[in-house]
C-alpha cells in the first residue's frame, strides 16, 4: 500500500504498513461491515512500538502495520501506545477508502486499553486536560475525517495465558499483535543505534505546544507547569549547592513527583523546608536570632538539618535501626533486586557514620547506580532525589524473572519508606527539645507564681492609684489565672514598682531585680526559658 495521499506528518505511522493486493479486499470487507482493526503495543521503558492488523472475515489479504511511537513516552505509558497504533488502523482504512471509493461501511476496532477507544465514540470530544492529547485528537479527527463507522470493542489482553471475554478472534489477534510488537521492537533495536521516541509533528493534531525541541503531549496545567517551572527550581536547587548541574540529569524527577502526591502536604512542605535548611535546627534558629546557641538538643554539637539524620546520641539510634527494619522489610516485601537492597542499606548506614560510599558490589549495573547516588548524595536520597538507576535497574530485573510488578510502583514506595526514615529522625529530635523545653517552661512557671506570690505580699501604698488597681484580685485568685494573665500581671507589677521606687529615689527599692525575677522577667519578655 503507497500511502501517498497522506501529508509527511503521516508516514511515520503508516511506512511499515503492506497488504498483499492493495487493499482490495480489505476495501470490500469495510462495505459489508466484516472488517476488524486490531493493535497492540510493546513498551520498553521510554521507547515502544506498535503493531496492528486488518483483517475482513478471514485473514486473507490482511494489512499488517508497524510503528515507532512518537513523542514523550514515560515509563508505563501504555495509553500513549495504543493510540499510536489505532492511529495507523485509522490512516491505513481511511487510505484504502480512497483508492477503492469506499463512501460507507463499517469496521470494528479492538484494543485491551479501553481508554485508548474513547476517540472512536460518537459522545467523545477532545479536552486539553487529557492525556496525550496529540493522539488523542489525531485519533478522533482522522476518524471524523472518515467514510466509514468506527465500532469499538475492549478485549482484555494477554488471554493466551487466562481466558477472560468472548471475543475469541479478537483476544488471538490482539495476542499475535503483542508478539509481533516485540519482534519489531528487537528488529529495530538491531538496525538503529538508537531507540530514543522520535519528536515528530503529528498529522490531524492541532496546534502543538513546544519546550525546545520536545513536545509537550497536552497543554494540560501540570505539563506546563512543569515544563515552565522544573528548570527554575532545579537551578535554584544547583545554586544553592544540594547537587551538582550534572546531576541533575540523573535524578528519578518522576518518581519524586510521585512520591511527594503519596504524601500529606505538612510532610510536602516539611522536606522542601529540611532540605533547604529552613526549619528549625540549631544553625537557622541561631541565624533567625531566636535562640543563642546551635546545640543538638539530644548530643550537644552544632545541629544542621544533615545532624539531624547522622545524630547518634541515646534514643537516636534505636529509632533509625526501627526504621532501617520497616525499610528492610520493604525491599524484601517487593522482591527487590538483593544487590539493591545491599547497597541502599550498606551505604545508607556508612553515610550516616560518614564513611565513603562503598561500590564494589558484584553486579556492575549496582556498582554504576551506586556511583549515580553518591553523586546526588544520600541526604538528598533521604530528601527523596532517587537516582533513576534504581528504578531501571529493578524493572530489568522484575522482567528477568517475569514479573508483572511494576518498577514505578515501587521507586514510588520506596520514596515514602526513605521519607519515613528521616521524618522520624526529626519526630524524635523534636521529641527530645520540647519535652525538655516543656519542663523548663514548668519550672519557670512555678518561679513566675512565686515572684507573683511576693509581689502581693509586699506593701503596695508606694504605688499610684491606678497601679493599685492590680491588687484587687486575692493572693489565691491569681496562680489560678491563664499563663498570659499572670505573665502581663507580673510584667505590670514588676514595671510599676520600679517606677515608683525611680520617682521616690529610694535607693533601697530601686536595687536590682533578683536573679530569680531577672530570670522570670527575661522568660516573660523572650518565652525563653534560662
């Protein structure tokens, strides 16, 4: 078949396509409403392909069609690739409509992605929101452009291993355009030096949106939020030295964005704070002057939010071997590759005693994702800043003992495990300063009803007339007020006598405060306890 009434944007789709008479009977199964399109895909990380078979009532004169599929392909994007191939269905029927003057008929399209046939139903309209929305609105304008009616039909896939519907020609169809997608996918492999997914325009698209030489597969929000601000907040990040410009191509930016969403937005908020220092440890309460000394509240050496995680006073390190288990059992929960599992936990501990990365494993792909790591930094790793390694390096090895488990789903648990791990590093930290604060706070409270307690017994007929106001209340009335009350009543009293004794230069009343009114005074004004 020579596609040569399609435009250039076109043949992407379509250059693989071949029919043994030119689609002639094709052309004559359409009319009688005996035609079936059938396609299925093989997605190998960013890259995959497309195959898709029409057939009439038997296969016959059946048109096989192959494609790369173009665009943005992120891993486990199985919608996207589905589409590539209804799109070749669609341009191959619609060709053969025009050479054979075909003006009406019908044809069946099948596919086990459901979602992928929404193009083809008479209620469906493109929304910019959608995914993939090249695709998608090349799909349903191609089929507008058609003679013919389009019948979707979702068959369930891979029902050579489990019958699940009743289309039996249909699953066997979709089940050989499975095997043949990966045959083209290994013949491609052998003859390109590259398998990178093609940016190309697409025909019957619409308007496009560009970042540089990449498209963007739908002007939805988050893709262009994303395309806009990623780059700003990643140099912002490289200037203020959390990784190196070069290390930021390694980062696992997916699997962080997917992470963060898994978690509530004060732990969002918290990790943007500890990894930027801007929380309150030791070092920035000293810089924001809010208190004199940058001491670990549980050891005593300077604290900066990497002290935080590496503390090992008493209490901290039962807390990190409880979490350092959860995670253990997590890894081994999701049959994590073993030699992952040794170097996350191996070097996870040696970062923490701050000993150099270890990377001599047995396996060279674990060696050369553990350099990936250790130049993006196992504080980051905690931060979640996962090198991308990790998680190709766990599909391969899902695929190699035939594992459906999905290599996403797991850098995304390991994400909130390694999150867990610091979060409750700093619980404990805090944990530590404010039950010590607390009981500082007590004691400068019961020194707070003592001053108050002597300031009643004292003789108050030095004191004008509208500062006498405040001995109204009862001795015992007083301890039973709120803290507020009693501090303002103290900070008046305590500013009255002083006065009175300035007017009457009585030397003898204008002594110093003592050191425990001193103290009461400074905690009342500061809300720091001495």
């Amino acid at each position: 078949m020579q596609p040569r009434s399609l435009p250039r944007s076109a043949h992407w789709a379509v250059q693989h396509a071949s029919v043994d008479d030119d689609g002639l009977h094709l052309s004559q199964a359409i009319r009688s409403g005996q035609a079936v399109a059938v396609s299925h895909a093989s997605l190998h990380g960013t890259s995959s392909v497309s195959s898709t078979v029409v057939e009439g009532s038997g296969s016959e004169h059946r048109l096989l069609c192959h494609a790369q599929v173009p665009g943005l392909v992120k891993e486990g994007d199985c919608l996207r690739c589905e589409l590539a191939g209804n799109y070749s269905a669609v341009l191959c029927v619609n060709v053969i409509c025009l050479q054979h003057n075909v003006t009406q008929g019908s044809i069946m399209v099948a596919c086990d992605n459901i979602n992928s046939l929404w193009p083809f139903k008479p209620e469906y309209l493109p929304n910019p929101r959608d995914k993939n929305l090249d695709l998608m609105q090349a799909v349903w304008a191609s089929v507008q452009q058609s003679p013919i009616d389009w019948n979707p039909v979702h068959v369930h896939g891979h029902q050579d291993r489990k019958v699940k519907d009743s289309h039996r020609r249909l699953s066997a169809l979709n089940c050989e355009m499975d095997a043949r997608a990966k045959l083209f996918y290994r013949h491609l492999s052998a003859v390109l030096p590259t398998l990178e997914a093609p940016q190309l325009p697409i025909h019957n698209e619409g308007w496009t949106v560009w970042s540089g030489d990449t498209k963007l597969p739908s002007p939805s929000r988050e893709c262009l939020y994303a395309a806009i601000q990623d780059p700003i907040t990643q140099l912002y990040w490289i200037r203020h030295k959390r990784f190196s410009f070069d290390a930021r191509l390694a980062i696992d930016w997916d699997t962080c964005a997917a992470g963060m969403q898994a978690l509530q937005p004060a732990r969002r908020r918290w990790i943007a704070k500890h990894a930027s220092s801007n929380c309150g440890v030791g070092t920035t309460l000293v810089k924001w002057k809010c208190q004199d000394i940058d001491r670990c509240p549980r050891c005593g050496v300077p604290e900066d939010t990497t002290h935080v995680l590496r503390c090992t006073a008493k209490g901290a390190n039962e807390v990190w071997n409880e979490s350092i288990a959860k995670l253990t059992a997590y890894l081994q929960k999701t049959h994590t590759h073993p030699r992952i599992q040794e170097s996350l936990l191996t070097n996870l501990h040696r970062w923490r005693h701050g000993a150099f990365t270890l990377s001599n494993f047995q396996e060279n792909e674990v060696n050369s994702a553990t350099t990936s790591q250790s130049s993006i930094g196992w504080k980051n790793l905690l931060e979640g800043l996962l090198s991308t390694s990790w998680r190709h390096l766990q599909q391969r090895y899902y695929h190699r003992h035939n594992s459906r488990k999905s290599s996403k789903r797991w850098a995304k648990g390991l994400f909130v495990q390694l999150h867990h791990l610091a979060w409750n590093q700093w619980e404990h930290r805090n944990k530590i300063k404010h039950d010590s604060d607390r009981a500082r706070h007590l004691r400068m409270e019961r020194q707070l009803d003592h001053q108050n307690e002597h300031f009643c017994a004292q003789t108050h007929s030095d004191l004008p007339p509208q500062e006498r106001l405040h001995f109204r209340l009862v001795l015992l009335a007083i301890p039973n007020k709120p803290l507020s009350f009693k501090q303002n009543w103290f900070r008046n009293v305590a500013a009255a006598k002083q006065h009175a004794a300035r007017r009457h230069a009585n030397a003898a009343l204008a002594e110093t405060n003592s050191r425990e009114q001193s103290a009461v005074l400074h905690w009342v004004l500061t809300n720091r306890p001495s």
